[in-house]
C-alpha cells in the first residue's frame, strides 16, 4: 500500500467507526483477529471486541474529531487528533453527564492485505475524566 493509502485508512477510521459509529465499515477496515492494544475492561478479543469499544464510545461521546496530522511508513500510520463533543452516553461505569469535551490522541496503525491487523492508542483519558467531573482537578473540586 501507498502511504496515501494508509493515511485515507487511517482518516475513514477514526471519522466513520470511532466518531460516526458505522459499525458497518469495521468488517472493510479491520482483520477478524485485529489486536487491539489499548483495550477497554472486559472488551472482547479481535474485531467483535473492537466493535462493542466503537458502540459504546461513540453511543457516550457524539462528536467531531480533526486529525492534526498523519505520518505512514511501510505498513504503519500514526495520525494525531483532537475529538470535541459533549458526552451523553454512559462510558465505563459513568453516566451521561451532558458536559462538553475536548479529547486528544496518538493512534499507530498497522495494517496487512488492507486491513488493519493491530493498533496502538493513547488518549488523555485522566483530562477527559477530570472535564466530566469524575475525577477532580489536581488541587481543586470536581465543582
């Protein structure tokens, strides 16, 4: 693959699964035994697990994302991103709060004959919580 291949990979991904929720793509763009690397408590092995993490993060956190940049090299792409929306769903134990956020991340992609075969990602997990009013600032009140 091209590395504007990737990249477009990359983009469909994040834009249609983790903030559209169109289940429907995971089978075009993830292998059945996709590893997911970050995943979520009591999520399921391969592409059904990756399936029920889209469902319930982008069901909780509605939103718009703006990928900041992409870089590919060989069967690898990292894009870097920033999602904004308001959260209305229950996410890992935490009902919808109705609050605005700001979520950013670091994804790395890998993928094989077209599909994406194993992830990496990070987000800023501990800033969301602290946004929602789950966990308190540091030295200060969840207000």
């Amino acid at each position: 693959m091209t590395t504007d291949e990737l990249k477009a990979i990359a983009r469909r991904e994040l834009e249609e699964l983790w903030v559209k929720g169109n289940l429907a793509v995971a089978d075009e763009l993830y292998a059945p035994d996709v590893v997911d690397h970050h995943a979520l408590p009591g999520q399921a092995p391969g592409r059904e697990g990756v399936k029920q993490a889209i469902a319930m993060v982008s069901r909780a956190f509605p939103g718009r994302s703006e990928i900041h940049g992409t870089v590919a090299e060989g069967d690898t792409v990292t894009r870097w991103w920033t999602m904004r929306g308001t959260h209305e769903g229950e996410f890992l134990g935490l009902p919808a709060t109705h609050k605005p956020f700001t979520l950013t991340g670091i994804d790395v992609l890998r993928l094989a004959d077209g599909k994406i075969v194993e992830f990496w990602h990070e987000e800023d997990l501990l800033g969301l919580m602290m946004q929602l009013g789950a966990v308190p600032p540091p030295g200060g009140s969840s207000g």
